[in-house]
C-alpha cells in the first residue's frame, strides 16, 4: 500500500513555508504563521470559546479550581499502564501494585472513598493487563505525535502505539465510568488526528483506532478511511480557523471582544473557571470533585474526563 498522502494533505513545515508554533505577527507577501494546537485545546473552542479563553489566551490565566477525584484516578491509571512496560517483571498483578504506588490521594470524599477507588483501580489494572500480551512491546508509549496540514499545527500525545499484523494501532486509554461504544472511537476527533499524525510520521497508513476501556476491559473499535480521516483533518482546520478569527477579534477589541461567548449546559457545573463565570455558575450546580465516580450522578462529558 503507498504511503502518499496526497488527499489528507499532510505537509511537512518546510513544504508549508512556516514557522511552527507561532501566532507571530504577518506582513504582505508573508506565509499565515502556524496555528498550534492539541486536539483537547480545538475540542475546548467546540465545546465552550469562553472556557477556551480562560485556559489559553488569559494572560495571567484565571486560577483553575482544584483537580477533581475521577483526573486523580485517571492520571494514576495512565501513569501505571505507562511504567508498567518499564518493569523487568510485567505480570498483571505488577500493574496493579503499580497503582498503588503512583495512587493521587487528591479530589476524593475521604480517605474512604479514595481507598475504595485504589483497590478498584488496581483490580481493573490487573484485570486489563491479564488480556495485554507482555512481550509484544508497543512501538509507542505516551509518545508525542505532530502535523502540519496548511496552516494547522495538530500536536498530542498517544497513550499506545500498537502494531498486529504488520498494521500500526492508536491506543487509548479510558477510565470512564461508561465504557465508550464503536461509535465514540467513529467520531473522536483526537483518535483520528493521531491517526493522521502516526501516518505522517512513520510514513504508513494509519487507519484503525482503539478505546480501552480499562474498568471493564471492553474495546471500542474504529477503522477510518483515507477519507475519513481526511474529513477530521479538514474538521480540525476549520476549528482552528474560527479559533484563529476570534483571537484576532480579541487582539483587536481586547475585553469589548464577543469572539468567545460562554456555551452554557452540563459542562457548566464540571468546567475549571465556572468561579469566573456567571452566566456558568447560573446554567448549573457545580458537581462535588468526587461525583464523577458516583452512579447516581451523570457522567461528565467526555470532554473534560481527564483533563
Ligand atoms: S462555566 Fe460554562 S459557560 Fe462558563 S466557561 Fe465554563 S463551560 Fe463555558
């Protein structure tokens, strides 16, 4: 199979003419500098342009409201599956007693609650890693993965790179209360964009995507096209050119700037800067930091799971 891109047109920065990173000034004649973002800062402009103000263009950035119980649990969980591949010893109950050991004691009720979610993040650890083959070393592990495509800038982190069969993987971990459907794998912007990313940087094409779903060890699976996953590159872009056109309104307006109105609902009584926000505080209660962990309360939306 090729390895050419020639209709996600993922181009190298030296093709695009630009420097990386930058929101520098343009003059005449000059290429549009870069716009640089992860796949959570384009979903953070999706879901909310006031959220997304706080948390990048703010400067100082309003402080953000302490970590919740179920990132404390999630960050544990990737830090274990991640060292576990360091281990001379990888035997399901080692990933388990890794938990135990990188356990973040931070968001929850009580010293109770946070000991209940220890065991059980650990029995779910080991569990998982029971179905994990131990000697087929993944070819990435929380490995940074970029593209430029035009004027856009994707760079994010990849929990695994697996390769079966000759074909490469993305993995990624969750730890979700609900475990997510084909359907999530389908849709997520981020899978596809690490897709796209895995494509441009080993030169093979990337097509088949993966949600684990450590708690209960199910697999959200997805296998994208060539012309899916150009159609998330091009969703991307388009993202980042309204994020690019509000920012200029902001440079220009500076606080008379309605680039980046509140989008109030749910995500109201999850988001960080709801103490910066009234139209926020007004659209819903804020949730305890440990309710994401409760079955009586909805689940937070998956944006903001493991921020
Ligand atoms: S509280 Fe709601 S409206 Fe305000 S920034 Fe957060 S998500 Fe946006």
């Amino acid at each position: 199979m090729s390895a050419e891109l020639p209709r996600l047109s993922l181009v190298s920065e030296a093709d695009a003419g630009t420097t990386a990173g930058g929101e520098q000034g343009s003059f005449p004649g000059m290429p549009t500098p870069l716009y640089a973002a992860s796949p959570s800062k384009l979903l953070a402009f999706l879901d909310c342009p006031r959220r997304y103000r706080f948390a990048y263009l703010d400067r100082p950035s309003p402080p953000k409201r302490a970590q919740r119980a179920h990132t404390s649990l999630g960050n544990a969980v990737h830090n274990a599956l991640r060292d576990w591949w360091d281990e001379a010893e990888r035997t399901p109950a080692r990933g388990g007693a890794l938990v135990h050991d990188r356990w973040i004691d931070v968001g929850f009720r009580d010293a109770a609650q946070s000991a209940h979610w220890r065991a059980e993040s650990a029995r779910a650890v080991t569990a998982y890693l029971a179905l994990v083959d131990p000697s087929d070393q993944p070819r990435g592990i929380e490995r940074t993965v970029s593209f430029v495509s035009g004027d856009l800038r994707v760079q994010g982190r990849i929990d695994r790179l697996d390769e079966r069969d000759g074909e490469l993987v993305v993995v990624d971990y969750k730890t979700s209360r609900v475990a997510p459907t084909d359907d999530d794998a389908r849709f997520s912007l981020p899978l596809a964009l690490y897709a796209a990313a895995v494509w441009k940087m080993w030169r093979r094409p990337t097509f088949a995507v993966e949600l684990h779903h450590v708690p209960t060890g199910t697999v959200a699976r997805h296998r994208h096209t060539r012309e899916s996953l150009t159609r998330q590159v091009e969703r991307a872009k388009a993202i980042a050119r309204d994020a690019r056109r509000a920012e200029g309104d902001l440079a220009v307006h500076a606080e008379r700037s309605e680039a980046f109105p509140p989008v109030t609902g749910p995500l109201c009584g999850w988001c960080d800067y709801r103490a910066h926000c009234l139209p926020g505080q007004q659209a819903a209660p804020e949730q305890a930091d440990w309710a994401a962990l409760e079955g009586s309360t909805p689940a937070p939306p998956v944006s903001i799971e493991r921020e």
